[in-house]
C-alpha cells in the first residue's frame, strides 16, 4: 500500500484547528485545505467508535506514552454514507514548563470499507456454515499429511467425543478408525494415487470415541498431491465428516425386520410344503386303494359303500385344499403360470367335470356361447378352471329346481372374456352379498348345516381372479337366484372364433387302453404310495421295483439289476436323501432316461425346482392312475 493512497490530516493543539487534504476530505466528508476545528472531524466519527478512538489518544498522551496509535473505525458522512477507514496517528510534544505538552500532530487515514465488508461477508458465511454444520451434524478438517497438522471443527470435536479446544493427538483420525475398519480405511487411500493432483473420496465406516463408544460416521472429501509430483504420496486432505450412527442402526432395524419377515414367509412357506405333502399323502393313499377295491369288487352294496368312501375322501380333500390354497394365496406363494391356452376347450373340461354332479341332482347343465369367442388367450388354464368349477359347483349344490347355465362372450369395447355363472337356486339376501368373498364366510349358518362346505370357495376364487387380472362379480335375488361372473382381461387383438364349432371337436375323446412295455423305478418312503403306484404300473402292463428313499434307488441304480429300468418315479420329500437330491446325483452319474417328480407340494415354484435338479416331468399327489399311465407312455414313446 503506498503512501500516496493515503489523506493527511494536520491538528494543531495549540488552535484546535485541523486541516484535510483533499484525499482525507473525500474520506471525512470534510472541505479540502481549509481549516475546521478539531470538533468538526471528531464529529465525523460513529457514536459506537468514539469511545475507543478516545482511550487510544488518551493513552498516547499520557507521560510514558508512545504518542502513536492505530486504529480501525467507521465514519459518517454529512449525508449519512458509512465508510470504514484505517488511520495512523502520530503526536508531537514540546517541554512547556517542565511539562510534555501536545502541540501538533498527524493522522494518516485510508478507506478499507471493501476490505470491511469482504471481512464481514466471511464471517457471515462462516456463522452460516458452522451453524449449518451444527443442524446437519458436519464437521471439517485440513489434515496436512508430511506433519500431521490438523485444523478441526468443533463439530470434529463433537463427533470424536473430545472436549473442544482440548489437544487432538496427531493422529487421531486414523487411530480412532475402528480396528475391523482400518484395512478398508488404508486401502481406500492407497488406491486413489494416480496420476492427477487431486482425488475425491467417500467412505463410510465406525470410529472408537474417546469414552469407547462406537459410532458410524461417512468421511467424504479431497487428496492433494504435490503438483509437481502428480501420483506420489498426497500431501494434504480436507474433507467433511458426519456421524450417520442414527442411519445406520434405521438401515440395520430395517434389514433385520426383512431378514425375520423373509425368515416368516420361509418357515410359512415350508409348514404350507409340509402341511401338503402330510395331507396330501394319506388322502392319495386312501383314494387310491378305494379305486382298487372298486376294481375288485361286484356286489352292488360293497360298491356303494366304496363309493361313499370316495365321494367323501374327495370331498375333504376338496376342503383341505381349499384351505392350503387360501393359505398360499395369503402367503404370496400361490403362484399363476399364464400359457396360451383355449378358452373354448377350458369351457368343455368344466362341462366335463360337472355334468355328472348335475346329473345326480337332475339338473340340466347348459353351456351357452354368446357370440364368437378368443380362439387363444393368455392365461393359467388350470386357474381359469378352478374358478368356474367352483362357481358351478356352487350353482349346483344350491339350486334344487330349475337350470344351471354357463354363458361365455366376449366385451370387444373393454376385451374381457367373460363367463356368467347363472342358477336358478335359493338366492342371496342384498344385506349378505358383501360378505360372500371373505374366507369362512357363508350367507348364514344354515347353509352350512344344509349344504356343506367352509364357505372359502368364492373367498379363493376372489383372489385367484385378481392374480389373473380379472375380477368375480355377484349379482342375486333372493328366492329366484344367482349371477356369479368372471371377467378376464385379455389382448384387444385377439382372434375371435365359432365356440360352437371349437367346443365339439375339443370335448373329450376317449384314448383307449394304455399298455406299458416298461420297467419303472418306484421311489416312496409311504408304502401305500409305492403300492398304488405298482399296481397303476402293473395293471397297465408294466413291471416294477421299489425304493424307500433317494440313498436306496441311487445305490440300486448303481447295480446289475437297475440296466433295464426305463423310467423312475420319484418322490420329493423322503429321509436320509430326498428326491431332489437323488435325481442330481443320478443325473451327474450318467443316467439320461426320464425321471417323474412325485410331490404334494402343488406349486409352480416347487415344479420348477423339480425341473432344474433334473426331472423329465411333475405330477402331484393323490396320484391320478390315468395322468400317471399316459405320462409314463408319452415320456417312454418320445
């Protein structure tokens, strides 16, 4: 700064007069080179200053004093402007009396108001950001790397557990990384030389406070390299930390509750497996055998008494797996597999199915079509039959007098297929339809007592629908009867053909008598099963051995008597080794001939298991003796 960018302003004590040149006037806001009294220019100075300007002259001229002071203070203006200035006094004295007296002296002054203002500015900005450090939890460093120096905020400080403005050890922030850390922490580090001069990180990990706490904090920031030496170690850091403890125990609270929700669909989903495969198993072993004692008997009484032994093993098994479905359904495990499929032909399958319940009740059963139909739509055929097998069964066991109709047509404007279940049966009071789809549910108590069931059919057939993008609707009179409708969205451009023509040539043909020229590996830890498979497989031409559990057949595969086996049929869940198991291991020894999975878990997700471990093909329990024949002939014929 030179001297020429200062003003001058001359006292004379003796006077009381003052002169400003014209750089100190523009300063003052005094008249250039012209005398003005000393009132004049201490009347420029701001009322808040006065009190200091005056201790430092006060000072200066006492006997021991220097008579030179500086100092910094505002000014106003005549017309009230605010500057700030820097001013230099200097005071001479002569010996009057024996007494040092003031008689002249010198003020150099300087205008700092940018330098001012840029002061005040950082210092705002400073507040700002140590407060918003404060709210946010950030603190900052300037960690010089060749000498340790560090330069901490206070909420380092905070963040550390150490008394502000107490000594940080050299090497705090790396000896207080937690010890499981500090591999990580080193390597972060030494991966980031390279060849720029400077290099972000982010790293999350724990620190070790001083009273031993353990906290996460996130350390973000800058390596600085010697510019000169770009790669070479890093001579500084400045960064941010912030402690993320609270986050982190939310993140942990949050992965523990999915890890015990995953943990509770897995032990649900493995009791549903179980609840199945227990179930089931019995009840295929008591269809089963009922079927084969049907086959031997002829005195019309023993036959009755069979058949009421399967009408009513059907009938809980219905219920049981209604039960096992709702289960699923609730669980998320109830899974739909959409294939292109005829809608016609699911339409003839259900007349298959319930031509004969409604002919025990001397009802006609009509299917009616109106208008052309999809000739293929994408959907689960096995669900879509599900349903509408439910719902008329429903329409039959309920009405006693009059008509059961399925009409099937197709709403262009909204493509829906849509199939109306109508009866002419008791009805349903208007104050009890809305309870119709909740599980357990009937429209009172006596229709339990008179009609049977557990009234989860239309609760199933609710959620079924809605897994396949359709919805069931319900409209009723009470005494005249009922319109039970499913609707299933399906590709607006689709093509539409004749039902009629389409339902005639897809009804069931007879296929004649299968006759197996094959050796079949039974495998069941449930003797009944094994005997009900031996005798389908027998009485169909076959012969056949047996296994107790997946350890036994792949050891029976490994001997002489296994080489003329041409298909095995395997049960999934037995001790010592299962199914699954037992499959990969002989497919891994080289045997290529078909396998057939047998479970009573009825899930997509387990056929798939069942798939990928090796199995040619599925089939569930109770075992169905014609399902079971045609698929051991079309596996051994392919």
């Amino acid at each position: 700064m030179s001297v020429a960018e200062f003003g001058i302003i001359e006292i004379d004590y003796l006077s009381g007069r003052a002169v400003a040149d014209e750089k100190a006037a523009v300063l003052f806001g005094l008249p250039a080179n012209q005398e003005v009294t000393r009132e004049e220019v201490h009347r420029r100075f701001h009322p808040d200053d006065v009190f200091d300007i005056e201790q430092k002259v006060k000072a200066s001229l006492e006997p021991d004093g220097t008579g030179e002071f500086a100092t910094q203070h505002r000014v106003v203006h005549p017309k009230g402007e605010i500057r700030w200035v820097s001013v230099r006094k200097r005071i001479f004295f002569d010996e009057v009396d024996g007494k040092r007296v003031p008689v002249s002296g010198m003020v150099a002054a300087i205008d700092i108001t940018e330098q001012k203002e840029t002061e005040h500015n950082i210092r705002t900005g400073e507040t700002r950001l140590k407060l918003a450090a404060e709210v946010t939890g950030f603190g900052t460093y300037d960690l010089d790397i060749r000498s340790s120096d560090c330069v901490w905020s206070d909420e380092i400080y905070r963040i550390f557990g150490i008394e502000i403005g107490e000594t940080f050890p050299r090497n705090a922030m790396f000896d207080r990384v937690h010890p499981e850390d500090r591999a990580r922490y080193r390597q972060l580090f030494l991966s980031l030389s390279g060849k720029d001069v400077k290099h972000s990180f982010k790293l999350e990990h724990r620190i070790v406070r001083a009273d031993g706490e353990v906290r996460w904090i996130v350390n973000s920031g800058l390596l600085l390299f010697d510019e000169r030496h770009p790669g070479s170690i890093p001579e500084r850091v400045i960064g941010t930390m912030q402690d993320i403890t609270d986050r982190k125990l939310f993140e942990q609270s949050l992965q523990d509750a999915r890890h015990a929700a995953e943990a509770a669909n897995r032990s649900r989903g493995e009791f549903l497996a179980n609840m199945s495969h227990e179930i089931r198993t019995p009840m295929a072993a008591i269809l089963g055998h009922a079927d084969i004692l049907r086959d031997h008997l002829q005195d019309p009484d023993n036959l009755q008494v069979v058949d009421t032994i399967r009408r009513n093993g059907n009938f809980l098994l219905g219920i049981i797996n209604d039960i096992l479905d709702l289960s699923k359904i609730d669980a998320g495990k109830l899974e739909v597999a959409k294939r292109p499929v005829r809608p016609d032909a699911i339409v003839a399958e259900v007349r298959s199915l319930m031509d004969v319940r409604a002919a025990e009740k001397k009802l006609p059963l009509k299917i009616e079509f109106d208008g052309p139909v999809p000739e293929i739509i994408h959907t689960d055929a096995i669900r879509i039959r599900q349903i509408l097998v439910n719902l008329v069964g429903n329409a039959i066991k309920f009405t006693d007098e009059g008509v059961v109709r399925l009409t099937v047509r197709f709403d262009e404007e909204d493509s829906r297929l849509q199939f109306h279940v109508i009866d002419t049966g008791i009805g349903i009071p208007s104050d009890e339809i809305d309870k119709l789809f909740d599980p357990f549910v009937q429209v009172d108590n006596t229709s339990t007592r008179s009609f049977g069931g557990t009234g989860l059919g239309l609760a199933i057939c609710h959620r079924l629908a809605h897994a396949l993008n359709g919805q069931v609707d319900v409209e009723s009179q009470y005494g005249v009867g009922s319109r039970f409708t499913l609707s299933v969205k399906v590709d607006p451009h689709v093509q539409l053909v004749n039902p009629n023509l389409a339902l005639s040539v897809s009804a069931d043909v007879p296929h004649g008598e299968i006759k197996l020229d094959a050796k079949v590996l039974v495998v069941d830890d449930r003797r009944d099963i094994r005997y009900l498979a031996q005798h389908f497989i027998e009485r169909a031409g076959g012969e056949v051995v047996t296994a107790t559990n997946g350890k036994e057949a792949v050891e029976f595969m490994a001997t002489g008597d296994a080489e003329d086996v041409d298909l095995i049929v395997m049960d999934m869940q037995m001790p010592i080794m299962d199914g699954y198991d037992a499959t990969s291991e002989l497919r891994k020894r080289g045997f290529e001939l078909p396998i057939i999975a047998l479970t009573a878990n009825a899930m997509n997700s387990d056929r798939d298991v069942c798939l990928s471990v090796g199995c040619t093909d599925y089939t569930t329990k109770p075992l169905d003796s014609r399902l079971l024949i045609r698929m051991i002939d079309r596996l051994l014929t392919a």
